[in-house]
C-alpha cells in the first residue's frame, strides 16, 4: 500500500527555520517525483516545491526561492524540505505527494496538485511571535 507521511512541522518565528521529513513506503522511490505542497485556512492548495525522481532538477516557486531547499535519498525512502528565513505568510498545512516522473521531468514546472496521485495527510506550519 502507497503511503506518505509527513513530519516536522512545529510553531516557530519569524525568520526561523523547519525541517520537514516525507517517509515513503509501500513504493520505491526511484521513479516517483515529489512535490511539496501547502494550503492556508481559506486559499487554494499551491505548489511549493518538487524534486524530480532522480533528484537531478528541483523547482521552487518564487515565493520560496533561497529560502527553502527540497532534498532527497532515495535509499532512505526518504524527501525533506529545509524552511529557512520562515514567514508568517508560510503559515499552512504542507503535505508531499507522490507521482511517476517522466522525460522530460514533470518538476520542470511549479507543482500544481492535480498533476500528483499519493498524497500525505500533511503537516501543519505556524509562523508566528
């Protein structure tokens, strides 16, 4: 059974930083992109940030560039996402989700969520003082 499972999320202030963990099971990772993703209390799920399957291209929206940095280890099964210089405005749940890559690379462009088929049941973020 395909499974997510994110971890790391944690109240914090502004200008500090998270590490947020996605534990895959049941799939090897090696062919799969993923993405990250947040929704805030009212908006849309948006894309922040995805890694292709082979972690060769990464793509983060602008909003998030030099700020946050996706990674991952295939032998750990294993896609972190490092939140640094945080805002109150990156104040979401952010959940990873899971889709085959292809060629060329599905994270070529922003990650939107209809592009993803597994998803994890997400992490909440708060930024706040």
């Amino acid at each position: 059974q395909l499974q997510l499972v994110e971890s790391g999320g944690a109240l914090v202030q502004p200008g500090g930083s998270l590490r947020l963990s996605c534990a895959v099971s049941g799939f090897t990772l090696d062919y799969y992109a993923i993405g990250w993703f947040r929704q805030a209390p009212g908006k849309e799920r948006e894309g922040v940030s995805c890694i292709s399957s082979r972690g060769t291209i990464t793509n983060y929206r602008d909003s998030v560039k030099g700020r946050f940095t996706i990674s991952r280890d295939n032998a750990k099964n294993t896609v972190t996402l490092q939140m640094d210089g945080l805002k109150p405005e990156d104040t979401a749940v952010y959940y990873c989700a899971a889709v085959r890559d292809q060629l060329p690379s599905i994270c070529r462009i922003i990650p939107h969520r209809v592009q993803y088929i597994y998803w994890g049941q997400g992490t909440q973020v708060t930024v706040s003082s």
